[in-house]
C-alpha cells in the first residue's frame, strides 16, 4: 500500500496473482484475531486481497490498487479504494483498525498511524516484522542487500511506539508449514525460494533482489552444504523470524 494516489500503486505491477500465494495462515490468523480482542467493527488498511479478515465482524476494507480488490473472496467486506494517510472515515468510526504487512509501502507513515488510531474507537492492531530482530539464514548468508533493504522500510518498534504511544508486542513464531507465502514463511523450506512464483509475491523480492535471486542458495542445496548447515531446522516445527503483533489502544 502507498500513502498517496498520485500515482499507480505499486501492487497494481506486482500484486496480479497475489492471492495464490498469499494465503492467510491458521496460527497468524489466530494472533491477530486475540488482538482484536470483542472488537466488532474493524476497518482493515492496506488490505490487499483481504487476508486475515475475521469472518464473524463487520469488516471494511481500504486498499489503493483495484489489482488486488478484484482478489477479494466471495462474500469479504466492501472496499474503498483509499490510502492510509487519508482514510475516508470519521473519528472513532470502528472499534479497531488492523493493518497487516503493510506499512512498509506507506510513503506517510506517521500520518497513516495516526489515522489508523484516529478512525479506531478501542484500539490499532498491526501485524510487522521488527526490522531489529535476529534476522534468519536467506538473509545472512544469501541476500545480505535485502536485509538492509528491508531494516530501512519496516518501522521500529521505537517509530510505532513514538507515532502511537504504549504499545503491547507480541512474537509471533511462523510455522513450518505457513500457509502465506511472505519473506520469512519458507525459513524451514528454502527450496521455495528458488520458485520465481514465490518470489513474485514478496514485495522485497520484486523490488530490492539482485538480478539472479538466490543463485548461491541454489548452488548450496544442490551440493548439499545449505543441509549441512542448516537441516537442524527441519526437525523444528516454528521459529521466531521477527514477526510481531503491535497493538494499541485507540482514540476512544
């Protein structure tokens, strides 16, 4: 999601096919659903094909590229075509607003935080990936230039805090068998890196990847020195790559 629509959105390019793998995952899902809390009403920014939308609330939808609306399921909440720094609500209008791996494309950060807490009566509730957390072994050892990429786009826990006051964090270890195909869901699978259709679903992938992604990845899976490395990882059934629940209360 950007934060205007002077131009074309970004995912108008890159998001053509995103619901295939793009899933929303059960253990993701559950977290965001507990920080939601009795919530009833719930505005989702940045909501892409609407994943992680609960199905037992009133649910609406903000997302600037018509690419990914025309992705929504059967039956999801209505969407506006809008950005997070000028939501078309009024103050307090939902009792929560959500907004899951989005931020990082928002040109207007602090004001769409502040808008998600404008327009959220109980609280905001962010799912994100904390850009100072250990990062795993595709970025270390393969992509070093996507890790920096990424540390530069994603908030700080200390930007969240800053832009919304107290905040609750919360880890959320991505299963071995994550059903979303986001940057760090493959950690226990690498050889899901090497599938351009993946790739093509990671925005860091699309616009911040060399020109022959994971060419080394390749090479150590086939010669077997990433196993040797790396296979304890296969007996592992989570792990914590930096993914967290950011809540706060709201402006009620």
């Amino acid at each position: 999601m950007t934060g205007t629509m002077t131009t074309e959105p970004k995912y108008e390019r890159i998001g053509v096919r995103y619901a295939e793998q793009r899933r929303a995952d059960a253990q993701v899902a559950a977290a965001i659903l507990q920080a939601l809390g009795p919530c009833e009403r719930v505005l989702n920014v940045g909501a892409g094909a609407g994943s992680y939308e609960p199905t037992d609330r009133v649910v609406v939808a903000v997302e600037p590229a018509l690419t990914m609306i025309r992705q929504r399921p059967p039956g999801a909440g209505p969407a506006v075509r809008a950005t997070a720094d000028a939501l078309p609500f009024a103050d307090g209008s939902f009792d929560a607003a959500m907004a899951v791996l989005t931020m990082q494309h928002w040109t207007r950060r602090e004001r769409g935080l502040q808008e998600l807490q404008r327009v959220a009566r109980d609280r905001v509730v962010i799912f994100t990936w904390d850009p100072d957390s250990e990062p795993y072994w595709l970025v270390t050892d393969y992509l070093p230039e996507l890790l920096a990429y990424d540390r530069a786009r994603f908030p700080s826990l200390g930007e969240l805090r800053a832009a919304l006051g107290p905040v609750d964090v919360i880890p959320v270890p991505i299963t071995h068998d994550c059903t979303d195909g986001f940057m760090g869901a493959h950690w226990r699978r690498p050889e899901a890196y090497l599938d351009e259709r993946v790739r093509a679903s990671i925005s860091t992938f699309v616009e911040g990847t060399a020109p022959v992604p994971c060419a080394r990845l390749a090479v150590d899976l086939a010669n077997g020195d990433w196993e040797r490395k790396y296979g304890a990882l296969r007996a592992l059934d989570s792990l914590d790559v930096g993914y967290r629940i950011v809540s706060a209360r709201g402006s009620g």
